[in-house]
C-alpha cells in the first residue's frame, strides 16, 4: 500500500492529519496533499459550478474541494465527485465548524440569508426585529431564536 492510500484510510478513519504524518513518516502539511483529490478531480468539481461557491454562489477563482463526508467513507470512494464539492475559503471554513449556514448566521449575527435574493448580507434591526438584505432591499420579521 502506497503512501496516499494509506493516508486516505487512516483519514477515513478520523485520524488527524499529525497522527497520520506520524504513521506514514510524513508532515501533516505533506498528508493534507496525499489526502486531497487529484488535479483531474479538482478541475471537474471547480467546472462542474461553474467556477462558483456551491454554498454562498460567488464566484472563486482559488476555491476548495471539500469532501462532504470524511467519516463511513472508504478510500475507493472518498475522492469520488457525489462526495465533493467547490466551496470559497470562507464556506469551506464555515463547513467543518459542523453548523448549517443559518445556525452559523443565527449564532453570529442574529440573522439568516434573505428569502427574496438568498443573500446572506442581511442587517438586524434590533430595536423592531426587521432584518434588511442590503442586496435587494428585501424586509421581513425576524426568527424567533429557539
């Protein structure tokens, strides 16, 4: 078994990028490229979106693939396209913190995407509880935090 297929399994495993460099005799930095999808993979997930974030919609030149499920995967199927897909860097982060995008916004900000144009550049009025999109001007009644 070569090196990228064990650092896969291990990964798979929920090892640690460090306890897998530590395995194999490699750093972390070198496990994050063994783990990460070949080139070929890379470039269909970035032109299958167009180019685009598939959470937020913005267009990224220098985006990430990122694998939707790591966990109960194995390695044949890990780096195939139905488990990736083209985020920004700020999503991609967003992503492994483990929250969906209006629990993020809620905890956040105390607001969620616009319901008119899914912007997620919405402003709280506290004071009367209206959120505003700032994109299209869109008002409505905030959520009830539960």
């Amino acid at each position: 078994m070569d090196k990228r297929q064990r650092a896969v399994e291990l990964f798979t495993q929920g090892l640690t990028y460090a306890a897998i460099g530590k395995d194999i005799g490699v750093s972390r930095q070198y496990v994050q490229q063994l783990v990460r999808p070949p080139k070929a993979i890379y470039d269909t997930v970035k032109s299958n979106a167009d180019g685009k974030c598939e959470d937020c919609g913005i267009y990224v030149a220098r985006g990430h693939v990122h694998h939707r499920a790591t966990k109960g995967t194995t390695p044949d199927n890990f780096n195939e396209l139905r488990n990736l897909e083209y985020l920004c860097p700020s999503c991609h982060r967003k992503a492994h913190e483990g929250l969906t995008e209006e629990q993020r916004n809620q905890k956040k900000h105390g607001f969620e995407r616009c319901p008119n144009c899914h912007s997620s550049q919405t402003i709280l009025n506290r004071k009367n509880g209206i959120i505003r999109c700032r994109r299209c001007s869109h008002s409505w009644q905030a959520k009830q935090a539960t």
